[in-house]
C-alpha cells in the first residue's frame, strides 16, 4: 500500500467515525472532509490527526476530537450567508472548518501564540474569509456584533453575558458550560424576541474560559 492510499483510508475511516458519533449533516461532513486536521496537528502526535481524540497543541491547549468539533458545528446550524464568532481560535481547526460553512467567521484567543500559528494555517489553505484576532475571548468581539452564530471552545460557569448580548435576535450560540473540568455539558442557546432558549446537548470535557489576555 502506497502512502497515499494509506492516508486516503485514514480519512475514509475519519469520516465513519464522525457519522457513527452522530455528525450526519452533509454540509458539515462535507467541510469536515475538505479541511484536513494534519494541517493543525504537529510534531509528535501529526500521525494521531485523523484519530477521534483530543490531542494537545501549544499554550497548554488541546484540538478537540474531531465528531466533537463535528457535532458542536451541526448543533450551530450555519448557514452559507452567516457571520460566526469563535471564542478560542486554538489550533485554528474548528475555525476552518466553519469558514467552509459561513460567509465571515471571526476567531479569537488570548494566546498570541496561538492565533499566530492558526493564521499561518489559515493562510496555507487559502481560507481568506476568516478573521483571528488576540484578545480576551471573555468580552466577544463588540465592534463586529451582532452575530448570526457564536461558538465557544471553552467553558464557563453561565453562557456569559457579553457574548449573549452579541448575538443576533434569532442567531445561535453553542457552548460548554459547567463549574469543573469533570462536569460540562454542552449546549445551544437561541436568542428570541423575548429573551433566550436553552437547551442541553451531551457531555463533554472542555479547558476553561479564561479572562483576560496570557503572557505570549
């Protein structure tokens, strides 16, 4: 067997995996399919890329599983005229593939590092719709709200205030919420005329969302 058919069955294999965990929606698959994770996964753990499981990346951060970034996107509901915000650009994984999905996505993180080694990615794979930015991920991004969708990569305690006033009436913010690493759960939140609609997804395990900017 040649490399590239090994790689084309680990992606084959990829893509089955994120359809057994529940990622059924085709645009989203599609994305999936077409943004490849080895672009942001290096170093030792580069032949893991197209395993489902977190794997750790720079600033003490991790990539999350690939059918987590699947279902956390399909819960999301992008549509192809949509404006995202992204809190915790990380690796830049889950930021490309909604750039597949949306018109304009805007990531941010508060590792300089980190946004800096995303763009680099971002720019290899010609994806000239996403914006990343280093800033405190806390506060959102006021001077380009509202947003159709918000999603976060970290958990808080509540869905926090800011990035719910920044969300279009209407729009969709999906996020982890919970008071331990060991007890999140995720879920979607719609933004209505009179208020908001939560609604529970599963669990899962995310870092959590940290104030203000790290020292890199």
């Amino acid at each position: 067997m040649t490399e590239g058919d090994d790689l084309a069955q680990r992606k084959m294999r990829f893509l089955f995996a994120l359809r057994s965990k529940g990622v059924t929606e085709a645009r989203v698959l599609a994305a999936m399919e077409r943004i490849d994770r080895g672009a942001f996964v290096r170093g030792i753990f580069a032949e893991r890329a197209y395993e489902d499981m977190p794997l750790p990346i720079a600033c003490g951060q991790t990539i999350s599983q690939p059918s987590v970034v699947g279902l956390m996107t399909q819960a999301l509901e992008v549509g192809p005229r949509d404006t995202v915000l992204e809190i915790g650009t990380g690796s830049g994984y889950q930021a490309a593939v909604l750039a597949v999905l949306a018109r304009r996505v805007y990531t941010i993180d508060r590792h300089r590092r980190l946004v800096r080694e995303a763009n680099a990615v971002f720019e290899a794979l010609d994806l000239s719709n996403i914006v990343s930015l280093a800033a405190d991920g806390s506060r959102g991004l006021p001077d380009q709200a509202p947003f159709d969708r918000i999603l976060v990569t970290a958990a808080a305690e509540d869905p926090p205030g800011p990035l719910l006033s920044q969300l279009k009436i209407g729009g969709i913010m999906v996020l982890p919420v919970g008071q331990s690493d060991t007890v999140q759960s995720l879920i979607r939140v719609r933004r209505t005329e009179t208020g908001f609609d939560y609604e529970e997804l599963r669990p899962v395990r995310f870092v959590p969302l940290i104030e203000g900017m790290a020292g890199d």
